[in-house]
C-alpha cells in the first residue's frame, strides 16, 4: 500500500489540464505515492466549479445546491488498484468538501462498475436517486428518477460484504 498524500498535480500529468477548471480542480485532488508517482485522481466538484463543467456539457449534470459537491472522475492508476486507494483518497475528498460546507455529496457510478461500487459504499455512500442520461443532436440530457426495488437489488449485490 502506497503511502500518498494530496499534493500538487506533477506536470507529467497535467496534461489535461484544457481550461482553468481542469487544472485547479486537478491540483486539488491528486494524490501521489512517495516518489511521487501519480496514483490517484478524482474531482471534487463545488458549485462554482460546477458552472464550468455545465459551460462544457450543458445538460448533463443534474442541479447542485450551495450546499453539495460532486465527486466525479475517480482513476487510481492501474499499478495502484485493489488496494484500497479509491476508499482512502475518496474518503479524504469527502472530508475536504465537508470542511469547504458541504452537507451532501453526490456521485455518479455506472451500475456495472462494481469496484466503484464497492469503494463508494465503503466511503458511506447509498443509493439515492438514478440518472439516466440521453444523447439527441449531440446534446445531453439528464433525467434523475428514484431508485426501483431492481435499482436497490443491484446496489446491494454489488456492495454485498
Ligand atoms: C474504480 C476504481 C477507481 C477503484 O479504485 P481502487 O483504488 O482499485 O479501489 P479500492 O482498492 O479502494 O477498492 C474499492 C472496492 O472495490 C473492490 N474492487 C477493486 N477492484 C475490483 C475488481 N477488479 N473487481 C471487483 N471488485 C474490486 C475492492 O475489493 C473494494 O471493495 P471491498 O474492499 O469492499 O472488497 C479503479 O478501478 C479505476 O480507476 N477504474 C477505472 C476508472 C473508473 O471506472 N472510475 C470510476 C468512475 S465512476
């Protein structure tokens, strides 16, 4: 198990870094072992940052209140998987967002993703609601729906101990 810490996005990898929004979100929540290889990157999402990822992808994230983040974009690079590093670094992301005000936090997961799964019920997530996201024109559109029974069911299988 590396041990990391938060630390400034090394250059080598900031390279997607497109607009302002990329690189000061990036710096935040990279995380890096010892020699300072990458092993970890997620974004912590506020609603100011918010507005620049709407600006990019009109549509496709549902309305933030002052009071939440998003925590999207979660990659621990692969020589670092299943080692518990997404539940160590998520949990610390969600320790930040809590200090930045924060009383809720958002996450979108694929439902087959089931190590993403896993790592965000480890953190204390569960199922809230569904987004189902449409294409039409090269537009997105997001439609958030409560949570079915079978929804329920298949957060349970793949977050079962
Ligand atoms: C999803 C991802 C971030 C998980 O990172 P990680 O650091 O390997 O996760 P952890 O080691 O903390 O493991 C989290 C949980 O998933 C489980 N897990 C990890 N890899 C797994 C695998 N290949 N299959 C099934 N479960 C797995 C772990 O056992 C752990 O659950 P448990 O302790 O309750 O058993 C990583 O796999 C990844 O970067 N995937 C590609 C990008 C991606 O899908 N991002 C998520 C977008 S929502």
């Amino acid at each position: 198990m590396p041990s990391w810490s938060e630390q400034p996005a090394p250059t080598t990898v900031a390279h997607s870094g497109a607009n302002g929004f990329t690189r000061r979100v990036y710096e935040r929540s990279v995380t890096s072992d010892a020699d300072r290889t990458p092993v970890y990157v997620q974004w912590l999402i506020t609603p100011p940052d918010k507005r620049l990822l709407d600006q990019h992808d009109p549509g496709y994230w549902p309305p933030l209140k002052d009071d939440e983040v998003l925590l999207e974009f979660a990659y621990t690079f692969t020589p670092f998987r299943g080692l518990g590093v997404m539940t160590d670094a998520m949990g610390q992301l969600l320790r930040v967002g809590a200090a930045l005000g924060a009383k809720l936090a958002l996450t979108y997961v694929l439902s087959d993703n089931i190590p993403s799964l896993r790592g965000c019920a480890k953190v204390g997530f569960d199922l809230d609601h569904v987004k189902a996201v449409s294409r039409r024109l090269g537009v997105h559109r997001s439609e958030i729906r409560p949570s079915s029974d079978a929804d329920l069911q298949c957060w349970q299988q793949a977050t079962a101990p």
